[in-house]
C-alpha cells in the first residue's frame, strides 16, 4: 500500500470527558491512531479502559452529557468535530458504519427486517424501493444466510442470534462504507458461528476496500482479523504495533498481564497456572500520577513511574510503528518471570459423584401444519436430549461443549430438577433424580447441587445486599443457624472468592461484572455442594477478569473436593481446566475422552471443526481451516442418520444421511459416534500445531508467556 495515500481515518491527541453534576470525567486521553484504506486495526483492552467510547466519538454519538475537549478526528481529510449534524447524518450508515456488540439492540423489534435493511440505501442513495430489496436480498446472500427472501419478510425476535448478528452486518455493509466499526461483534456466538462470521467480514470488505477498526476483549480474535493493534488501560494507549511485532516482543507490562491471563495451548491449569493481573483497573478520577498502571505493575519503581506524565516511545530494534508508553521497558527482562501462576498439586479424584445412563429428554410440540391437520399426527418430539452416556468423579472437572441448540443447558436444567428427564436415569451420589423436580427434592439434595450462571446479573437480587443473598443459602440449607455463625461464614466466603468484606452491605448495582460471577461463585458454594454446574460462567469477563475467575473456581474446587460440571462453547478455556471433555451435537454425544484425547486425533468431524474455530493468541501456533457450511438443523426436523451430516466435510455418503452412526470405543476413556473407521480418523492431521521450544528459535530474547 503506498505510504502517501490519505488515509481513511486520521485521529490526534484526542482527549474525551464526559460531565457529570460530580464534574468532570476524563474518559479517554491523549489517543491517537490512523487507518490506512483497506487497513484493520484492533483495539484491545479490559472494560472501561475506553475503547467503545472512541468508536462513539468516531460516530459522534457521545449522548448529551459527552464531549471531545480536544483534539481531532478526520475521516478523509475533514475534521469529523467541525462538521454539522447534517454533514454526519449523511456519512453514518453510508462512509462510515458500526456493528454492535448486541445485535437484538440493533434491531426494530417492530418492524420486518426488510424495511430496516432497506432504509439505509433509501436514506443515502437516489434508488427506488425494488433496487433497495434487491439490494438487501443481496447482501443477506452474500452473509451466507439461507433462504433471503424470507429472512427479508422475518421480524428479529424470528431469528437465531448468529442470524441476527450476520443482518447486522449486511445492514453495516449496506452502504459500501470506507470504514466499519465493530464493536465486540461476536462475544456471545459460539465458535463455530465467529469463525465463519469473521472469515465472511473479511472476504466481503477485501472485496469492498472496507478499512475496519475491532474493538475486542478477544486477543485470539484480534491475532487472526488485525494487521495493527492497540493496547488501551484506562483510556489511554500503552502499546502499539503490527500484529507480529507486539504479539511476538510485547513490551509494556500490562501487555504481558494480557498475555498472562490467556489459555493457550501450552498452559496447564497445575505446573504453570494462570496468572490474573492484581487490583483492579481506577476510576477515570482516580487516576494515579505518572503510570496509570503502576499500581498493578510488579515492576513499579516509586520516584520515576509516578513521576511526569508518560509518552509513547518508539521500540528501537522492531517493527517501524511498534511504540510503548513506558520508561522501563528497556529495563524489564520479561524472560525471567515465572510463566503464569504458582504450581499447585493435581487433584485425587474420588468415586463417582454423577452417572448419566441412557439419558433422554423429548418435547412435545404441536404441530398446526396443514398437512400434520389432515394426518391426525399433530404432536411431534423434539429431541434435545438422546441417549446421554458419561460420568463424574469426586473433584474432577467435566466439560461439555458444543454450539448453541446443542443440549448441553437441556441437560443441566434436568439435572437440577428444573425440567424432568423423559427417560433414562442421572444418578446423582448414588440416587436417581432425573424424574425429581427441584420442588420435589431435600434441601440437602438441592444444597449438594448448585449452580453457577453465565450472567450473574439475572440472579442476584438488585433490592437485597450482597450479605443477606449469600446468607440466606446458608440458613436456608441449615448449614448453620446461630446469626453470628453465619455472618462469620459469609466473611469466610468473601474471603475466598477474594472481594472486600464490606462488600456484605453493598447491593449489586454497586459492583462490577466481574465483582457479581465472584458472588454468584459464593452463593454456590456456600451450601457445600458436592457438585456446581458452572453454564458460560466467564464468556462475557474480560480476560483478566475471566483468569481470575476460572482459577477462583479451581482454587474452591481443590479445597472443597467439588466436582465441576463446566458448560461452555469455547474449547481454549475447557481445555485448560477440564479432565474430561462431552462433546454435543443436536442432543447427541458425538465424542467423550480425556482432554488429551479429544485434542489428539482421532477426532469425530464435527469435534475437528470447532477445534479450528478456536481463536488462539500466539503467532507460531497454526490451524487447519475448517468453516462448517449451513446451520445447526432444526430439533423439530432432524437429519434422518448422522445428525451430523448435513455440514460434515468428510461425509462418506447414504450410510451418513440414512443411518445412525455406531458409538465406538476408541481407548477405555474414549469413544466416538462416527461411521468412518477409527483407523482413517486417526490418519487425520492435527488441527492445532504447537512449535517445539526448537521449533520457536531465532526470536529475539522477549516472547509471548507460554505457561
């Protein structure tokens, strides 16, 4: 790309406050950054350091009470501050676009998708309504949703959250914008459904000439779409760089911190654990002097990181644009730290704590069709559970993965009594409670089996404090009675999942996301359970949160014995802290091994493929691309043999479409439902190819934690 084309976005010195009756909130500070056409740039950082505060400065959507006090924003060459209400209406949704993090947010609930897609061109171009629906179906074709036409006549609510998204971003790219923000466009879609959403945002803004800038908590995310990145802490850029340059020689400490708190393929959850960045990020007006980091920095030195104010410094002996806000950074020999967290001892597993033996849970849904009418045969099964086979033991973690739809919260719910199994049995220590609804079960039975959720904010009560929510379990399953008893065990807990004790009088609004899992955490185990089903417990956390947090659940985990049942869609995080791993598809097990085994082929097809979606933040680890093609079928209409058949790229073909496939035992530990033989299965190349430390030679002295 030629040096002296203008760029697409220029931004300087930019400083964003916002007014409050408490004063002035300097949200973002002294940010500068510029996008070259058909450039993409990530901004990567834990919330609140400012990161969607510059894509709505950017937007010019800072509300009533925000503001730019200086610098500038020009897109194109003309400064974005100067430019008069019209002048943005007519560039929003046509130069420039954004994709949001929630894209039910962005959408009309009451108004059909086609008058929503189609009023972009509508507003910004001289064409008729047949060009812009022709132009809408187009679009949505391109995103690979299937059957346009009537996604253009669906309303949003009609629609799955990977369809909803992929509208989304037909709508952005609608206008053929130069620039497209996005704003954690895939945090809450499974894997699968990210990979071909990024791939699918790249292909079509190649094709377009589109600059983009991902605003992502996700490094893996930002390694595979990015060519530069940016590393903000609150509000300002502490490191900058080409993807190779700050991936390979991170050099600011929080930078390492991110790094740090990062499951890659290496680490492993007992020699080299996580390692959570300290404290906490400050409060845009209580920001310390000098080194805004400094207070969580194991490498502060008091008289010279608390001094002056810091500017960004060029990297002698890296890339051209590789630039730290640091004075201590060619001090600081990151080689010498330990690789990720004190080493703790692997867990004895105990005996068997769950066994699941031909599980089954159906649906029955009538069905209006006219055809079902004049059959007489008006109730169908839905299959969201199907012969479930697998167990656990005292202290073990079991993991089970698979996309949204799958089973995997059918089965949770039924084991916690909140739905009744249909056939089957789940014992649990010993005794059958498939069939027993939670309003049916001992307190004892209910206490012993608790549950961690994905939003913590669903599950506390905003009018209750922090103390009476977790005290109220421990009474509750008489653990213990006496007042002061309890108030001691509530302290207790809030020691352990590491919060202030005055947090006891604080209501839930007055904490943090990340603050409010560590509650939820608490008031699961405050009933000494013998088992905790943690559902998507950190996917929404940034990664420094989501660190703490999952080392929080094992350090519990170790010292109470606690089996941990771990739901999740992302294979980096239950790769780290599973033993065992239940691989679901469509209400099937289509695999079960030992961690080691599920990432070692022999793999079922449909495991290979959510191996390969799997972001993994280190350049010198490689995939294999594997895009799995179409949707997750519908329960109510499954394919008629392997559920897996209808997206499987190794499909052998009729025995795949019209028998089920044998479930066939690998090792004693591991089995696969598949038909291929397991001796071509084994032939299959790995998916993920981790360097040996020979492989990873010739890089200068500084690198990535590997744990």
């Amino acid at each position: 790309m030629n040096d002296q084309e203008q760029p697409v976005l220029d931004i300087k010195d930019l400083c964003i406050s916002y007014y409050t009756r408490a004063g002035e909130i300097p949200a973002v500070v002294d940010f500068s950054l510029t996008v070259k056409p058909g450039e993409t740039i990530g901004i990567v950082g834990e919330s609140g350091c400012g990161k969607s505060t510059v894509a709505m400065a950017i937007m010019q959507y800072m509300g009533s009470n925000g503001g730019i006090k200086s610098g500038s924003i020009k897109f194109k060459g003309r400064d974005m501050t100067q430019m008069s209400e019209e002048e943005l209406r007519k560039l929003r949704g046509s130069e420039i676009s954004m994709i949001y993090q929630e894209p039910f947010a962005a959408l009309n609930p009451s108004l059909l998708l086609k008058d929503q897609l189609m009023e972009v061109p509508l507003t910004h171009e001289d064409i008729t309504r047949d060009q812009a629906y022709e132009r809408a179906r187009e679009l949505l074709a391109n995103v690979k949703l299937p059957d346009p036409d009537r996604i253009m006549n669906s309303y949003p609510h009609q629609l799955s959250g990977g369809q909803q998204q992929r509208v989304v971003i037909a709508m952005g790219l609608l206008g053929n914008p130069a620039l497209l923000l996005l704003d954690e466009p895939t945090t809450a879609l499974d894997v699968t459904v990210e990979a071909g959403i990024v791939k699918l945002i790249a292909d079509i803004s190649r094709k377009f000439g589109t600059s983009q800038i991902y605003i992502s908590h996700n490094l893996g995310l930002i390694l595979e779409t990015c060519d530069r990145v940016f590393v903000m802490y609150s509000g300002e850029v502490v490191e900058e760089g080409t993807i190779d340059s700050l991936f390979t020689w991170p050099r600011h400490p929080y930078t390492h911190g991110l790094f740090g708190c990062i499951p890659l393929p290496t680490a492993d959850k007992n020699a080299a654990p996580l390692k959570p960045i300290r404290g906490q990020l400050p409060l845009p007006h209580e920001r310390p002097s000098g080194c805004y980091f400094g207070p969580r920095c194991d490498h502060f030195q008091a008289g010279r990181c608390d001094g002056d104010k810091l500017h960004m410094e060029h990297v002698t002996g890296s890339a051209e644009d590789h630039r730290v806000r640091c004075i201590r950074w060619q001090e600081i020999d990151h080689t010498k730290e330990a690789p990720g967290g004190e080493a703790k001892e692997a867990m004895e597993l105990g005996e068997n704590v769950l066994e699941v033996n031909h599980m089954k849970k159906y649906y029955d849904v009538i069905d209006t069709s006219f055809s079902a009418l004049i059959s007489g045969n008006r109730v169908k099964h839905v299959k969201a559970n199907e012969e479930l086979n697998f167990n656990a033991r005292e202290g073990e973690t079991v993991a089970i993965v698979g996309e949204s739809g799958c089973g995997k919260s059918t089965f949770a719910k039924v084991l916690m009594g909140l739905e009744g199994g249909t056939d089957g049995e789940i014992k649990h220590q010993g005794k059958d409670v498939s069939t027993t609804l939670v309003r049916d079960r001992s307190d004892k039975q209910i206490s012993s089996l608790q549950m961690v959720f994905q939003n913590p904010s669903d599950t506390l009560n905003p009018s209750q404090t922090i103390g009476n929510q977790i005290s109220r379990v421990i009474k509750k399953f008489g653990v213990a009675t006496d007042k002061e008893e309890i108030f001691d065990m509530v302290m207790k807990l809030l020691d352990t999942v590491k919060l202030p004790r005055d947090f006891y009088y604080r209501r839930p609004r007055q904490l943090s996301g990340g603050q409010k899992q560590r509650i939820g955490i608490a008031r699961a185990f405050a009933g000494n359970p013998s088992m905790v089903i943690a559902d998507e417990p950190v996917s929404a956390l940034d990664v420094s949160v989501a660190a703490a947090v999952t080392e929080l659940l094992m350090d519990i985990q170790r010292e109470n014995k606690t089996t941990l049942l771990f739901i999740s869609h992302d294979l980096s995080v239950v790769r780290y802290l599973s033993d065992r791993i239940v691989v679901m598809y469509l209400g099937h097990i289509m695999e079960r091994g030992t961690t080691e085994e599920i990432f070692e082929p022999p793999y079922h097809p449909y495991t290979e493929a959510l191996l390969s979606a799997v972001p993994i933040a280190d350049p010198e680890v490689t995939k294999r691309e594997i895009l799995l093609e179409g949707n997750l079928p519908s329960v109510m209409n499954p394919p008629k043999g392997c559920p897996f058949c209808t997206r499987c790229p190794r499909r052998i073909g009729d025995v795949c479409d019209n028998e089920m496939p044998p479930d066939r035992q690998v090792t004693d530990t591991h089995r696969i439902k598949c038909h291929i033989p397991i001796e071509e299965l084994r032939k299959v190349e790995p998916v993920i190819h981790v360097p040996s430390p020979e492989e990873r030679v010739g890089k200068p002295e500084i690198k990535v934690p590997t744990h």
